[in-house]
C-alpha cells in the first residue's frame, strides 16, 4: 500500500493532479486525497483549484459537477461505472409538467443528480445547504429533486414554502426504517442517533442529530458522548475515528455500504493519472447550461 501511496503522490506532482474523495469512499482512498469532505466541500474545492487536472473519488455527478464548475480543467473518475441510481430518478417530462402547472415554479436541484437534469433546475443544493438556499428563494411553489427524503426534510425546516416532493431515493438510506433505529437504541441504550437526511421521515423523528456527512462527522467528534447510531454511509467512520479514536459508532442496519462509491480504489487512481482513461467530456452547450444552477448554489450559500 505504501508504494501506491508513493506512486501517486508522485504522479500527482509530475501531472500537477489533485484529488478530491467524499467521505463514502474506502479509508485508504481518503489517505490519498488532498480534499476529504461532503458534496458541497468537494464541490467548492473543484471549482477553486489551480491543478491541471482534477481525479474525483466520487460518483459520476460529482465528476460531472467538478468539469462543469471548472472546465478547463481535466476531471478524471477512477471508476467509469461508479454513479449514483438516485441521480437518474427523475425525468426531464415531470419537470416539465410542474413547470406548466405552477406559473412561479422554482425548480430546486439535489446536486445527486445528473447533468442533464441540471440543465432544467433553477438552482442545485447539497444536504447541507439545502434547507438556506430554498428559504432564500423567492418563490413559493418548490419542485424538489430527485431525493424525497431530503425534501420532505427541508420542508419540515421551511416557512411558508408549498415543496413539491418527487419519488427518488437513495437505497443505501431510504434502506433504514424506525424500527432499526429502535433495535439499534435498545442495543445500544446510551447511544445518541446522528442521521443523514437521506433517511426517511420516520428515522429522522428518532434521531438526536440530522445534517449532512460532514456536519454528522462535527457533530459527533465534538460530543462529549462516547456512542453514536450513524444513519449514514459508514464510510464516515474513517475521519471520525481519526479525530476522536475513543467514539464507539453502531450502525443502524447491518450493511451501511455505497457500492458505487466502494467502486474507488488506490490501483484506479494511478490508473488514470497515468493513462489518462475515465476523462469527464461533456458539450460545451450543455455545460454552460448546467453551470447555471451550480453557480446559485455557491453563491446562495454563502
Ligand atoms: P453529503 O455529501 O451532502 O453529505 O451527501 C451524501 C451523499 O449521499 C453523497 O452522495
Ligand atoms: Fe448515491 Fe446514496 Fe451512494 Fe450517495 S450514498 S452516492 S446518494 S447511492
């Protein structure tokens, strides 16, 4: 492992490369990278980098989303397979059918999904700024997608807002019922529950804590609590334990695994580096399409 470590640190400064991981990917493709963090992290470092080239240990929307924010960079995914199904859970037809049937409709956009569902939104989210981006639109009508657990959250936090939920979901979340948290509370009595709010409303209602990785990762290295029920990825676990090795973390299904983030490997990011394979090529037209809702997203989140 040491001499791959080696391999790419040194590919990295013969190709002026850098490396972005979400917090999902496997702990030694985390080592590995310059920039560990959460959709909305990741994606602000992409589009502020100066390195020629950008290797992405994500999933397709990520790299998507890193080219269309930067693109005279060149994106590189270690994985050409590794996407998100939810990114595909909406169809261009519903966007337009809530466009006809609400004249002030604003389309808001789970940055989990695909560059062409871009092209249609009005403005892309991430877990963690969602709930501030949609109450600083002026509209009232919401049509929120692809994720329906992520909108029906944000409109438990919204005032005076008519969200229009859609049906995606991710699967390694929405997986999650109340039950299991129970099981997972009666196991583990003194556990406080952090969850994503990927997960249904009915594990949201169990949990002590809701927010994205990175505010699930703050939330618990900065407890003084030792126990913790994750309703998230456990690919999280890595940079908690880092951070605070005596935190002792339960899941609250068995298998809390993204298998397309898993797709990452330390091989396939020196396989890129080195070939150049897996390159991110989108149209220019549709880029500057999709840079649109992108662009809001960083700027309403400030
Ligand atoms: P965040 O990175 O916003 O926490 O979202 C998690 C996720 O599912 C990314 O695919
Ligand atoms: Fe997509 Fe879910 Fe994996 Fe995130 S955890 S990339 S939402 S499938």
């Amino acid at each position: 492992m040491m001499d791959m470590m080696n391999r790419i640190k040194q590919l990295k400064e013969e190709k002026n490369a850098v490396i972005l991981a979400h917090y999902y990917v496997d702990a030694d493709v985390q080592a590995a990278a310059d920039f560990i963090g959460d959709s909305f992290y990741l994606a602000k470092k992409a589009a502020e980098t100066d390195a020629d080239k950008i290797v992405f240990a994500g999933v397709e929307f990520m790299g998507e989303s890193a080219k269309i924010l930067n693109p005279t960079k060149h994106v590189y995914m270690p994985d050409a397979h590794a996407d998100c199904p939810m990114a595909h859970m909406v169809t261009i037809e519903k966007i337009k059918e809530m466009r006809e049937k609400y004249d002030d409709l604003a389309v808001v956009c789970y940055i989990n999904s695909t560059a062409e569902i871009k092209t249609y939104s009005d403005v892309c989210v991430t877990s963690s700024n969602a709930v501030k981006i949609v109450n600083k639109l002026p509209n009232k009508n919401i049509f929120f997608i692809p994720d329906q657990n992520l909108g029906s959250y944000v409109a438990t936090q919204v005032e005076g807002k008519n969200i229009i939920l859609n049906n995606g979901f991710c699967p390694r979340h929405h997986i999650m019922t109340k039950e299991d948290v129970l099981n997972a509370k009666k196991k583990h009595p003194d556990a406080l529950v952090a969850v994503h709010p990927e997960c249904k409303p009915e594990v949201l209602e169990e949990a002590d804590y809701i927010g994205s990785t990175s505010g699930i990762i703050d939330y618990i290295v900065g407890n003084d609590a030792k126990e913790f029920i994750v309703g998230t990825v456990d690919g999280v676990y890595a940079t908690i334990l880092n951070q605070a090795p005596d935190k002792k973390l339960y899941n609250v299904v068995r298998t809390q695994v993204c298998p397309n983030m898993k797709l990452n490997s330390l091989e396939k990011i020196i396989n890129v580096l080195e070939t150049g394979e897996n390159e991110v090529f989108l149209d220019e037209e549709f880029m500057n399409k999709a840079k649109a809702p992108l662009e809001r997203m960083l700027e309403l989140a400030k």
